[in-house]
C-alpha cells in the first residue's frame, strides 16, 4: 500500500482531534511551566560561566561561548587558586579564542587557572571590590532579610541608596553600580525581599511580583532611619524596578524617611507582556504564546492570589510624582523595551530615559560604563541635594 493511499484512509475527524488534543497538551505543559517560574524563580548563584585562562601581559585568551563573546565589560574570577577579579574590556576574535584586555585588576589573574566569567561581573560581596562592608538585615513582618550596608565614604548619615534585585536574582548583580554609588557621596544598603535566595520564605514561597515585596523596601527605609540616615532613593533592578515603583503606592506612606527619586534598570512595568513576551522567546508561535500567557497569568493567580493589575506600572504612571532614571536595552530579551519607552512617552515630565543600543537584560552599565555612571552620579546629585560628600 502507498503512502498515499494510507494518508487518503486517515480518519479526518480523529486526526484532528489528536491534533487539537496535542496543541492543549503542549499550552497546558508549558503554562504550567511558566507558572512555577513567574512564582518561585530564584538562584544560588549568580550567573556566569567557567573557563580557562590564557594571560599573557595584559591579555587574556578564553575560549569562545555566550558569554565570554558578550558586548562590553565582563568581570572574571579565578577559581583554581582563587586569587583576584578582574574587569576585561570588549572583545576580539583571535583564530578561536576570544582576546580581552585588563581594565581593572585585583589580586592576581594567573595564566592556567580555570575562572568564572559572567557579565555580572562580580559574584561576591562589595569586599570584592576592595570596598568595607556590614553584613546586617532588615526586620520585616515576615522575618529578617539579609542585607549589605556600606556607608559613604566620609562616613556621613545623610543620604541612602535602596539597592533592589530583581526576579531571581541576588545583591552581587548590582555591584556594577557600587563606585559610582559610592563617587555620588551616598551610602548603600543592598537589600533582599521575602521569598528571593537567602531571604525568609513566606507561605508557600510565591514571589507576588512586587507588591508584597513593597512592604520589605518600606522595612529597609525603616531600617535607614534607625541607623541615622534623613532620605534615600530606590534603585531597582528588573522586577525589583517593580518592586521600587510599588513602594511609591499611597498606602505605604508617608515614608520612615522621604524618598527623592528612583532609579530603574531594565524594569519589569507590565507582568502580562512580560510573560506572553517570555512564551514567544522560546521560538513558541505569537498565537500559542498568547494563550500560553493567558494560561500562566490564571494558574498565577490561581495558586498565589497574584493581582495583575496592582503590579501593573504603566496604568499607574499618571501617579507618579518623583524623578525617575530609566535604564533599558535595545536587545533585553526577558522585559520587552517598549515597556519602558512607554513609562517614558507617558511621564517625560519625570522620566530621564537612557535606551542603550545592543544591551541584553540588566546589561546596559556593560556597554558604556563610563556613560552608565555618569547618569546615576548626575542623578543622586539632583535628586539628593546636598548630601554629605
């Protein structure tokens, strides 16, 4: 029998149904998927990748993989001995290795040694950078949150930076920022929230995508006017952008202290987007992406309570009423750039808007450092004032 003959005999009927019973297979699977991520994402360790190191001068050869050919700035960490960290330059391709130069060096980088190498840039804590540091925490509702302190460097109690990470992520990702945080005049005080890595876990340990985590940013500002300080800014990374912006809510002030401004990094304004957006990453179809999202987005709910709405920023843009510095990258492939370009098309009134062409998610101090700093300085000294230099 052909071929033919046997696909002309296929029952139409029981064919489609395999195939309508197929396709609801595969939302339901990944809706449920993308339901346990949204919900409970979190990491031990901050991402990178391992590698050997070839040196030589002021050189270093690595083999060629995502991350290693990343734009701009990597920070690098050898491992085997653990030596020192280094920031390495852009990259060029030589034969199949990857060539960076030496930017910055602490300790030793030694030709042989197998290293971490990630885009983060540091994986440790602000002693990484050569910086003192207080290992303290924030006393919540919910229990303590682990927290870095690092005060200015005059010592002075004016002025404070709220460091938030974001959706699984951990406080080393931000360490990028530390010097010009520290140039500006400002203290710091990086800060976890309920359910992250290293941070207490609350019921059945959902992440509510910045609304509960709101109240452990009020906790730290709290925290901020025990130890001495008179105002602090918010500084949010990704989702923590959201949770930054969440704090702004009516019913969390008045604030311990005032907050002046808030500064954002690739954030995640809209969780609907954010997830259909996530579903067609994965080279899923527009139209199973989109009923993928509407699925994740009811289990959500279904399981936490999660409102949508509450963390929607975009609707509450027109109740915004501080100085906002905006971060985001023309390749972010995890919060999609047009969430940003319409926080910034709706309040150009407060909104400084920095869109860095070719930067990937929270990337974007990567590929111009120099550029990076200069805006979060210039910001912390508007929205600051006279902080204590």
């Amino acid at each position: 029998m052909s071929i033919l003959t046997r696909i002309r005999q296929i029952d139409r009927r029981r064919a489609l149904a395999g195939m309508v019973l197929s396709y609801a297979l595969a939302v339901v699977g990944g809706a449920f998927l993308g339901a346990e991520i949204t919900l409970r994402s979190k990491t031990r360790r901050v991402k990178g990748e391992f590698v050997p190191v070839g040196r030589r001068g002021n050189s270093v050869y690595l083999p060629a993989s995502p991350e290693t050919l990343s734009r701009g700035v990597v920070g690098i960490v050898p491992l085997l001995p653990n030596q020192g960290h280094a920031l390495l330059g852009p990259h060029k391709l030589v034969g199949t290795l990857v060539k960076r130069e030496i930017l910055e060096e602490r300790g030793v980088l030694p030709n042989g040694s197998l290293a971490w190498v990630s885009t983060f840039v540091y994986n440790g804590t602000p002693e990484q950078l050569g910086v003192d540091y207080e290992v303290t925490s924030v006393n919540t509702e919910v229990g303590d949150m682990p927290a870095w302190h690092i005060p200015s460097v005059s010592g002075g109690k004016d002025a404070i930076a709220i460091v938030i990470h974001g959706h699984g992520g951990q406080r080393a990702q931000a360490l990028r920022m530390l010097p010009a945080l520290r140039r500006s005049g400002v203290a710091s005080l990086f800060v976890t929230f309920r359910n992250a890595h290293g941070a207490p876990r609350v019921g059945q340990g959902y992440l509510s995508l910045g609304d509960k985590e709101a109240e452990d940013v009020i906790a730290a500002l709290d925290w901020a006017k025990d130890a001495g300080y008179s105002r602090a800014m918010l500084y949010g990374f990704s989702m923590g952008g959201n949770v930054a912006l969440s704090a702004l809510r009516p019913r969390h002030q008045p604030y311990p202290i005032p907050v002046t401004g808030v500064a954002l990094d690739c954030p995640a304004l809209d969780w609907r987007d954010t997830i259909r957006s996530n579903g067609q990453r994965y080279g899923i179809p527009g139209f199973m992406a989109r009923h993928i999202g509407n699925f994740v987005q009811y289990l959500v709910t279904r399981r936490s309570g999660q409102d949508f709405d509450v963390v929607d920023q975009l609707a509450a843009a027109s109740r915004f009423n501080l100085p906002i510095l905006l971060w985001h990258g023309t390749r972010d492939a995890t919060i999609p750039i047009r969430q940003s370009d319409t926080l910034a098309a709706l309040r150009p009134d407060l909104v400084e808007y920095h869109r860095v062409e070719g930067a990937k998610h929270i990337r974007c101090w990567n590929i111009d450092p120099a550029g990076y700093d200069a805006a979060l300085e210039g910001f912390v000294a508007r929205v600051m004032g006279d902080n204590e230099l």
